[in-house]
C-alpha cells in the first residue's frame, strides 16, 4: 500500500492552484503531462522562467554583427527549450539561426509557401508531415528520396521547404518540448540522383538543421539505404555532433527495427503501419490553403504513381509535365520485411538512441 496524504482535501486543492498560478502565460494551453516532461527532462522552471529568458535576451550585444531580427518570449524561449535551459547554448543557438539567414540571403527571399520553388518541393512532398504524433508526443515528417525530380526541384528548394515547415510546426510549444521523428525512405534513389548530393549542399543542411534551429530530433531513420547511401553517411558522419549520431538509425530493408523505435499505429503502410498509404499532398494543402490547386491538377494514375500536370505558365517554360513517382515501393513484397532477431545483423540500427 502506498503513502497516504495527510493534507485535507482543500489543502491539496489549494496546493494545485499554487502549482497553475506559477505557471506563466508561456505555458499555456501545455498538457500537466509535457509541463512536468518540460521540467524533468528540459530543466523548465516556471518561477525562474522570464529571468531564463531575459538572460539569454541580454547576450545579443555580444554579438554586434548580428541582426537579431526577432527576441520575444515566446521565440528566445524555443532556444532555451532546445538546449535545456543552459543559456549560454541557447544563446549560440539563437545566434547561429540569425547567422545563417545572413550568410544564406538567397534562400530566405521571399520565405513563405507561395514561392514557386518552395511551393513545388511541397506539393511533391518535401517534406511529408504524418497527422498524428508519436507514443512521445512527437511529430513525424517524411521523406520518400526517390520523388526528387531534379530537373524540377532543386536540392535547396527542398530544404528551403523542409525548414519553412519546421517554421510553422516548432509554433506548437507541445513540439518544441516533445520534438520530431524524421523518417527518409531511400528506396529506388539512384545513384546518379546521390551523385547531386555534394559535399556543399550536405553542408547546408546539415549547418540549418543541426546548428542552426531550435528543434529538438528525437530520431533520423534511414529506410531501404543503398550502399551509396551508407557511404555518403560515412562522408558526413564527421561533420555530424555526437549527439547527433546517436540519433541516426540505419534500419536497412528490417522493419522490426524500425518499429520497435515508432509503434506501427503511427506509421503509413509504406513502412510496415497501420495507417493508410501517406497522401503527398496532405501537408502541402495545409501551408498553400486555396492555392494547392491552382497550379497543379493531380490525377492518381494508380496506387504507385501521380500525374502531375502543370497550369502555371511559369513553370511550364521552366519544366515539361512529369510523371511524379509516389513512393509506395516499400510495401512492394521482399522490399521491407520483418525479421527474426539476430537473422540479419547488418540491418539492425548501427546506433543507438540515448
């Protein structure tokens, strides 16, 4: 039998309210389940939590070459969650998000989900973004790598579309305390499509969403991985902070390790789940709203694939009407398949989560 209060039932009533009038408007609409997850696991304390973010506020003159463009609560807050609550990381966190916008212009000119390169990389489904989260409360994105079309997307343009994503979804203070899954399905990338994944831009990506946002990635999952893919891990594994690392799993064509990291009744059937097929255009008809169907008319063709056809006078000078693939291959029978443990060693995770 377990101890028994001696408070009166008012008392802990009382005791309750006291807890709810600590917390800060900063923590509102927060389950008391991810509130206490916030202070077991991110050192979130709600009666110190302005002076957190106060201290963080009163570095930015360190940093005179820097325009700090945005410093409120709320924002310096999702810093500090990302690195727990130690300032002066949450500060160089910030300081490198703002660094990198200024040294990559470019990519952030017209930063929304109407620019005709992000809007092309959503709507072929750059990134995926599943409805439902996690038995951890986190949000799962995918990428099936065969759909990159790179005489229509390019590499920047996709990741320029994956970091205005994770714009709009780090929004949501649930996700920055519970984090992303992110899930990359390699199956049929050719060899001549990894041969366009150079030294330089692996860089920039790994420099925008390793160093430079406030995301917190509880897992990176490689799928169906050719060997080029394994090599080119290995190329980058060095840029990689061991942090990092030890959230990446190589889980090859093995679904049972993949599933014993994500349940399947939050995965797609692509990957072994209980959910129905990913639709690609469901998070792109979330951020374009009214303009999804005003530049592509998309008529499934069958379960596998997509005819995209373009309306937009734009785009057709600057592509031909494609045959999109929609990535299904992984349910394909001997693609994926569940294996005994121990059956085949090197399609078990090479690293594990801590």
């Amino acid at each position: 039998m377990g101890p028994v209060s001696l408070l009166p039932k008012y008392q802990k009533l009382s005791t309750w309210n006291g807890d709810l009038a600590k917390m800060t408007h900063l923590q509102a609409g927060l389950s008391p389940e991810t509130i206490e997850k916030a202070r077991l696991e991110l050192n979130e304390n709600p009666d110190v939590l302005h002076q957190d973010i106060q201290q963080v506020r009163d570095m930015i003159i360190t940093r005179p070459d820097i325009g700090f463009l945005r410093t409120d609560d709320a924002f310096i807050l999702r810093f500090l969650r990302a690195r727990k609550f130690h300032q002066a990381d949450a500060f160089r966190l910030l300081a490198q998000y703002f660094q990198y916008r200024q040294l990559n212009l470019d990519m952030f000119k017209n930063f929304k989900a109407d620019d005709p390169g992000i809007k092309r990389a959503l709507i072929d489904g750059f990134p995926g973004v599943l409805e439902n989260r996690n038995h951890y409360g986190r949000k799962i994105l995918l990428l099936f790598a065969a759909n990159w079309d790179q005489s229509r997307n390019s590499f920047t343009d996709i990741l320029r579309a994956i970091l205005l994503s994770l714009e709009v979804l780090i929004e949501d203070p649930e996700l920055q305390i519970n984090g992303f899954i992110l899930i990359i399905d390699w199956s049929n990338f050719s060899f001549k499509q990894a041969s366009k994944l150079t030294p330089s831009i692996l860089k920039l990506a790994i420099e925008g969403l390793q160093d430079s946002f406030p995301a917190r990635f509880g897992g990176v999952h490689f799928v169906n991985q050719p060997w080029y893919i394994h090599a080119l891990y290995t190329l980058i594994k060095p840029f990689l902070k061991d942090k990092t690392r030890k959230r990446i799993f190589l889980h090859g064509n093995n679904l049972n390790s993949l599933h014993q990291l994500i349940h399947p009744e939050f995965l797609p059937s692509e990957f072994g789940g209980t959910l129905p097929p990913y639709d690609m255009g469901t998070w792109a008809r979330t951020l374009l709203g009214p303009d999804y169907s005003d530049e592509n008319d998309y008529t499934h063709t069958s379960y596998n694939a997509m005819h995209v056809k373009h309306t937009s006078s734009n785009l057709e000078r600057e592509c031909s009407p494609k045959l999109m693939k929609r990535s299904q291959s992984v349910v394909e029978a001997g693609t994926l398949k569940h294996e005994e443990k121990g059956e085949n060693e090197n399609t078990q995770p090479l690293l594990a989560l801590d």
